[in-house]
C-alpha cells in the first residue's frame, strides 16, 4: 500500500489528535507518561512497523487507568479528531485487578496516522474497547492493538471501519492466565476508493480460555476493497481451548472486492473446539424479491437487508449510543451505494 | 348491504422463458386465465408444468422473461410494474419456499410493507392489535415478531406467516403457491380458515395452486384449471379436482 509510506518513516511527526474526553469517575485515570515507562507498561513489543514507528516517536504515552475494583458503569468516551499531517500515537490502557468498564474511542477529522493500543487486563479485569474509525475521506491509518489478559479476564472489542481512505487495524490478543476470554467483533463498510483491512492474531498460549471473533464487512463501488486475516494458534500447553471465528462479507455492487483468510494452527488434541468459516457472496436477489413483492422499494429492502446482515453484530457492543450511531451510519453509507447503482 | 368492489385479474396468451445452461428455455407457452374478486381458482397440475413459473411472473421475479401476452389488473399493465409496484397495486404472492432474511425482525417487516402498501405509516395502537390479533388466529407465537424473517421457522411456520402477510397486507388478488403443501392436518386448518376470512372480509380474489384435493375441502373453489406443459389444458368446475385425484394426469400428458 503505497499510501501507508508516510506511516512508516522513522521519524517524529509534528502533528497530534485533538482529545475530547468524558469525565473520569474515581479510580480512573488519564495521565501522560514518559518515553521510557510506555516503553515498559505496553504488553509486548509492537507487531508491524507502523505501530513501531508510533512507540518510537510518539513521545511517551497516555496511559488510561482503572484502580482495582473500579467499576464503571457508564461508558468513557474519548474522541480524536484529526486536523491534518503526520500523527503518532501510543495509548495504553490497564484495567486493574477484577475492575470493570467500557470505553469507547472514535476517531474522526483527517490525519496520517500510525498508533499503538497498549490493552492490558489485569487478572478477572473486565473491558469492552470499541474503536470507531469514522474518518474523512482523506485519512491515512495503521494502528496495532495489543491485549494480554490476566485470569479469568474478559475483552470485547469491537471495531467499526467506516471512514478513511486506507485503514489498516490489527488486533492481537494473548492469554496469559487461565479461564480468560475474548469477544472481538468488527464491521466495516468499504466505498470506492477505500481500502480496509483487519489482521486478528488470538494467542492461546494457556489453558481454558475462549476466543471468539465475527467480523463482518459491505463492500461498494469498483474499487473498494478489504482484507481479513484472522490468525489463531492454539499452542501445546492451551488444553481445554475453545475458539470460533467468523468472516462475511457482502458485496453490493460489480468490482469490489474482499479478501478472507482464516487460518487456525492447532498444536494440542486437547481442546474443547476450535472452527472458523469464512464467507463473500454477492447481495441476495432472492431477498430483495421477497421485500419487493411486499410493496418495499428497492432502496429500502437493500436498507433492510445490509442492516439485517449487521444487525447481530452490532447488537453485541452493549453501548446503545454506539449501537443507533452505527445503524445510522450504515444508512448513510447506503445512500452512496444508492447513488452509485443509479450511475451504473 | 354493501357491495365488495370488484377487481380482475387478467392474463392473455402468456408466454415465459428461464435462462438455462443449455440455453434460454419457454416455460410458459402460451396460458389464459382471469381471476376476478371473490372467486377462487384451483390449479393443479405435474411437478415441472410451469405452476411457480406463472406465479413468479405475476409477481415480476427476475429471473422470468415475458415473450408474449399481457397480465392486467383492473385493465392496468401489471409487466409495466416494477415488483413493489405490483403489490402496491394489489397483487400478492405466498411463495412455495418463502425467503430467509437474516436480521430483519418479522414486526419491523411487517410493518414496513404495510407502511409501503398503504403509502402511510399504520396508526401503531390498532396496527399493534391487528397484528396480534391476526397472528392469535393463525396460532402464531406473539414471539415469532422479534425473530428474523422466516429465520429458521419451520416449513409450516413459514406457510402462516405468508397467511399473516396476506391477512394484514388486504391485497385484491393473491396467488397462493402450494401454501398447502407440508402441512398436518391442524395447520391446513388453520391456514384455509385465514384465506377464508380474507375472501370475506376484503373479497378477495385467489388462484390456489396445489398438488392435492384435501384443502379444497376447506377453500371451496369455484374453477379448476388443470396445467400441463405451461398451459391450461383443462378447465370445469369443482367436479373435476375429484377426478384428477382419482385418474392422476396422465391423460393429459399422453397429449402433449
Ligand atoms: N431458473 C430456472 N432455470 C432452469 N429451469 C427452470 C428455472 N425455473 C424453472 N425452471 C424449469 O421450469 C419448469 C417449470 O418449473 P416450475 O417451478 O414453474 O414448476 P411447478 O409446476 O411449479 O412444479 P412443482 O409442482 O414441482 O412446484 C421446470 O422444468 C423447471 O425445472
Ligand atoms: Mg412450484
């Protein structure tokens, strides 16, 4: 991706994200920290170059922590808006010993940006981390969010790629305790001219932990392209694993095109269940007649199917402002679609 | 006393074709047939005589290719109408194999077409009553509105939900596709008794297409057509479903 360059120079950036952030309740905190300590809270070293980029200039991290025991109840939001030029950053988050929240960080506005999330679940820490990327149509982004979870720790994540003109988003989650557990949705909804791509790595290293993860993409126009790549390895100690992971994609229109990978390593006979499935079919036309023959019009039948593909998905977030946004902005990316069938 | 308002349905010379591998292939070759208000048609025919096919192209599926002839309601070009159009106008179809769609809650369905149909929203206390109400006479799980569409219903539930669709969508003419077919005893019960309150209440008009006699006993037709070969080849009154029953169809197919 020739675009990703500018993410890749081994160089500090001068621009940054403007933060709006929700209040923080006792036992939360949001501070900065220095080059040296982000170096050592983040849970391991970054994965790709992009992320490395991002630790090595971003000049230190902001580090979001919860006490344990903390349990927030309302969502922490964080906004990052973008007003141009090259931008690195580095977040940690640490959830500490049997603390529970949510925290919902969206990035809009335009930027060159490369990143490193730092995720890090101390034992029976609870965090569901949803990251919206709802950029401009200009926007260049390669982020790397990096998980360990202690025992019995639990991580939903959610992803929603709507915006920006290439996003690349890896995730990797490692257990490091046993009896812990991952949820990681995504969606994304890729138009002409955009290139979305999401690589999960799910390590299961321990025994009796769960990983689950169902992303689910539309893809519109000609040149809109995805990438899914969902890597698990179930290593020789990881008795007792039980993993699924799911990939769909629905392509609207002629040209687009979406890639899907699943691939599963298993190194033990010991597991409780491990499968994956993977699937791209073109929109239903048997669908759409069954709509259509009840007097729906075809705008609003293909609005009621691709909400209807997403539908399950989005209902898992658990954060209801979250969840009518993305309905709505499903809507809205329909509209587009709708202006380009009308051109073919 | 008031008098239903009279609609008709009519169909002339009808020819259709299917692209196949082999080539493009005539279904329909060639069918008559006018469905007025109140009456009731039976068709019966062999597995592959074009049955769905005459259905579907009513309906304006796709996949179906319109040679020659011309479909009309109330003297208005039906094959003019784009599918919605269709049932705006009147039209309804219970298909042979109604569609799944994943996500979409049957209420949400239900009253999106409704809203369409009529060209506004239902007033939401009466449309939740008419809803509950038509779902209780077709024995209908109130739980079955937050399910998706068809999602994993069974055959039978499927066929009372296409019933439920007519019953709330009051269309002036529907075609029913082997509604009939897979259906215990109980439930063919249940879902002649709800075409049966369609026809009096809105009068309305239906082409039954069936392979078996046994729910003619509880929608009483007025014709029976007979279809072979992707045309009319027959037609009398209730008499001769007796006798298809009991001679099967092979005089016919010895002509064609
Ligand atoms: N899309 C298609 N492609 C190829 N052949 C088709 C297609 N649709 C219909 N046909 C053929 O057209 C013929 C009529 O099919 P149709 O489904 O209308 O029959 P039917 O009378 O409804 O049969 P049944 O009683 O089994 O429901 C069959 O030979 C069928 O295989
Ligand atoms: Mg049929």
């Amino acid at each position: 991706m020739r675009e990703l360059a500018p993410l890749f120079a081994d160089e500090p950036a001068a621009g940054h994200l403007a933060w709006t952030t929700s209040e923080l309740p006792a036992g939360v905190s949001l501070t900065q920290v220095s080059e040296d300590d982000a170096r050592t809270r983040t849970v391991r070293a970054p994965g790709d170059r992009a992320s490395a980029v991002a630790v090595k200039h971003a000049g230190g991290a902001m580090a979001l922590t919860f006490a344990a025991n903390t349990v927030v109840d309302e969502p922490i939001t964080i906004d990052l808006e973008g007003t141009g030029g090259d931008v690195r950053g580095h977040l940690l988050i640490e959830v500490g010993t049997s603390a529970e929240a949510t925290v919902v960080i969206t990035r809009t506005g335009t930027a060159r940006y490369s990143e490193l999330v730092s995720v890090d679940l101390a034992d029976n820490a609870s965090l569901n981390l949803v990251l919206i990327q709802q950029w401009d149509a200009d926007a260049i982004h390669a982020g790397e969010v990096l998980a360990r979870l202690g025992r019995d720790a639990r991580l939903r994540g959610t992803v929603a790629t709507l915006g920006g003109k290439v996003v690349r988003l890896n995730t990797s989650a490692a257990f490091a305790g046993e009896g812990a557990s991952v949820d990681l949705f995504g969606l994304y909804f890729a138009d002409s001219g955009q290139h979305q791509e999401h690589q999960l790595f799910v390590d299961h290293a321990v025994p009796h932990c769960t990983s689950r993860v169902t992303y689910k993409g539309a893809l519109a126009g000609a040149t809109a392209r995805s990438v899914w790549i969902g890597d698990v390895l179930i290593r020789a100690a990881a008795e007792g694993t039980d993993t699924y992971e799911l990939n769909r994609n629905l392509v609207l229109t002629d040209g687009a095109r979406a890639d899907s990978v699943p691939n599963l390593e298993i190194e033990t006979g010991e597991i409780a269940g491990a499968g994956h499935a993977s699937a791209t079919g073109r929109f239903d036309e048997e669908q759409m007649f069954y709509l259509r023959s009840r007097g729906i019009s075809e705008d609003q039948a293909r609005k009621l199917v691709v909400r209807g593909f997403f539908a399950d998905l989005i209902r898992e977030i658990g954060v209801p402002a979250v969840e009518s946004s993305l309905l709505n902005q499903i809507d809205s990316e329909l509209a587009h679609v709708e202006e380009v069938i009308e051109h073919e | 006393m008031t008098t239903a308002p009279q609609h008709t349905l009519e169909i002339r010379n009808l020819h259709v074709t299917v692209e196949t591998p082999e080539g493009v292939k005539e279904i329909l070759k060639g069918v008559d047939l006018t469905i007025r208000s109140g009456e009731t048609h039976a068709i019966m025919g062999p597995n592959g005589s074009g049955k769905s096919t005459l259905a579907y192209s009513i309906a304006g599926h796709p996949k179906y290719t319109i040679t020659e002839g011309s479909v009309t309601l109330d003297g208005e070009d039906v094959l003019e109408m784009s599918v919605d159009e269709r049932a705006k106008a009147g039209l309804f179809l219970a298909m042979q194999y109604p569609v799944e769609v994943p996500g979409v809650s049957v209420s949400n369905f239900l009253r999106t077409a409704k809203t369409a149909i009529d060209g506004e929203a239902p007033k939401l206390r009466t449309w939740v009553k008419d809803v509950r109400g038509a779902m209780e006479n077709l024995r209908m799980d109130p739980a079955f509105g937050e399910r998706g569409v068809n999602e994993g219903f069974s055959g039978g539930e499927k066929k009372r939900h296409e019933i439920l669709q007519m019953e709330l969508l009051q269309p002036k003419i529907a075609i029913l596709d082997e509604t009939d077919s897979g259906l215990d005893v109980d439930a063919l019960r249940i879902v002649s008794e709800g075409v049966n309150r369609a026809k009096e209440t809105t009068g309305l008009g239906v082409m039954l297409i069936t392979h078996y006699t046994r729910i003619l006993g509880y929608i009483k037709p007025d014709y029976v057509h007979v279809f072979v070969n992707g045309r009319v080849a027959e037609e009398g009154g209730p008499e001769l479903a007796d006798r298809l029953e009991a001679e099967g169809y092979d005089r016919y197919l010895a002509d064609a």
